[in-house]
C-alpha cells in the first residue's frame, strides 16, 4: 500500500500514525523523544491481572487435577494361544492367564472360547484385587493393550461388553493397538506343507 505512495504528504495523509506530535514539529524544543523507561512502562505487563471472578467469563486456566497412573492390561492374541497379563503402573505383573492355564490343552488354546475364559477370569482377578485394596495405587485407571490378530483378542472385547466385563469397563481409559505392522520387512519363513 505505501510503496504505491510516491508523495511523503501522501503517505502521511494515510498514516497519520507515522507522524510525530505538532509539538514536536513546530516547538523550539527538541525533537520527540521517550526515554527507554516511559517504553517499558506502555508495554503490557508479563503477568497481567486476572479478571475477576464474577465475570461470566473465566481466563484463567483450570487447576491440574492429579490423577493416579493407570494400571495395565495386556492382551497378546497369536494364532496358537491367547495370553492375558495385569500390570500395576510401574509394570510389575499382577495377575496372568493364558489359554492353557485356563484348561485348554494343544489346539484349543487359540479358540474363542479359550480367550473367553482367559478374559472372564482376568476380570474376575482384577475386581478382587480392587476389593483388597492391598495395591499401592488406587485401581480407577486402566489402560488397555492389545497385541495380535488372533481370536481371542475379539474374545477379550465381547467379554468386556457383557455384565462379567461391568466391573473393568467402566475403569477402562485407553484402548492401543500394539500390533507389530511390518512394511516391507524380512522375508518371510517357509510354508508348512500340508
């Protein structure tokens, strides 16, 4: 805009900002100064004074509230077993099952059923231990990792949607996916032959 301006009355005639007082200009004193004080001053201030309480509005911000660390379950799902570990937040293990230490022997272990049985029961260990009240921490938070593709990782999530799941659901804050993806990657191990 000013760079159209060939005429300095022009400019000024435009921005009137830019021009100093008339005192300044037409006074026997010298010319219009401000000490660096008189700046600093005009300046706003680093910490500037909250509004007051009564306003709608409110700036300021919220106060932190402290929350407790969240406890940990882990859910590895593979294509021959399904393994269930509870951790505190420091990733000391609580309580585990897998689907053979819930009965399932050989194939059965990577049923349905077997990661069923596998989250039924983990829920079970994890509202006793919210009863004991023997933990450090109180239990309110619960992350949840998953880990896999096999079945019982979809067990593990039809569980927590029936009333055997009401107890961990509602302290459930995080659902993560941890699944390894491989983009490229190595090459794969040979076939079994059937």
């Amino acid at each position: 805009m000013f760079a159209l301006c060939r005429s300095p009355l022009r400019l000024a005639a435009r921005a009137p900002f830019l021009r100093p007082p008339a005192s300044a200009v037409f006074s026997d004193q010298a010319p219009y100064t401000r000490s660096m004080a008189d700046l600093l001053e005009s300046l706003p201030s680093e910490n500037p004074e909250p509004p007051p309480a009564s306003m709608p509005w409110d700036y300021r911000e919220p106060p932190e509230k402290e929350t407790d660390p969240p406890y940990r379950l882990h859910c590895h799902s593979t294509r021959t077993n399904t393994i269930n570990t509870f951790a505190d937040p420091d990733g000391n293990v609580l309580a585990w099952f897998s689907g053979g230490s819930c009965g399932f022997k050989k194939r059965n272990r990577s049923t349905y059923e077997a990661g069923y049985q596998c989250a039924v029961r983990m829920f079970d260990k994890i509202a006793a231990l919210a009863e004991e009240k023997r933990l450090e921490r109180p239990l309110n938070n619960v992350d949840l990792f998953t880990k896999g593709f096999g079945q019982g990782r979809d067990a593990l999530f039809k569980a927590l949607m029936t009333a055997q799941g009401d107890t961990v659901r509602t302290r459930i804050v995080s659902i993560t996916d941890r699944t390894p993806i491989k983009i490229g990657g190595t090459r794969a191990k040979k076939r079994k032959r059937r």
